[in-house]
C-alpha cells in the first residue's frame, strides 16, 4: 500500500494546520491506518477508553490527531468562551 496524500489527509481531517499534514505524511501511513488513528481518537473522545493501535504507525498518527483534536478545543473554547 502507499502513503497517503496531501489531499487524502484534508478529505479525512478538514481545514487542519499544513504543518499537522506534513507531520502525518513524514510517518508514511495509509490513508486506511489515519483513517484507523482518527477513528481511534474519536472513539476515545467519547468513551474515555483507550484502544490499542495496530501498529507503531498508527499510534504515531493518532498522537499527531490527538494534539489537533485538542488544539481545536482550545480554540472553541477562545472564540465561544466555553471552558477548555
């Protein structure tokens, strides 16, 4: 399988940070494995429960995911006033 793309990135993730994008293709991950570390992430977000990643690669990615999930937080919080 190859690496994800640039586009595939911001089809899965939206408007994100370019740098967040060059620090998920410098893992060389699938777009199937980010696929996996978002859905992992999310997952968490909401059941509180943390899952095991498949691969070394995919762990890599959902931390890289994680920091923007909270970096998005943070800024709602700042535009809506909402507590971090």
């Amino acid at each position: 399988m190859s690496s994800t793309t640039a586009a595939e990135l911001e089809d899965l993730l939206g408007d994100v940070n370019p740098l967040m994008i060059e620090r998920i293709l410098a893992t060389q991950a699938t777009t199937a494995e980010v696929a996996e570390a978002l859905a992992d992430a999310e997952d968490e977000r909401r059941s509180q429960e943390r899952h095991v990643p498949a691969s070394a690669r995919v762990a890599e990615v959902r931390a890289i995911i994680e920091e923007l999930i909270d970096d998005r937080e943070e800024d709602d919080a700042a535009t809506y006033g909402a507590p971090a």
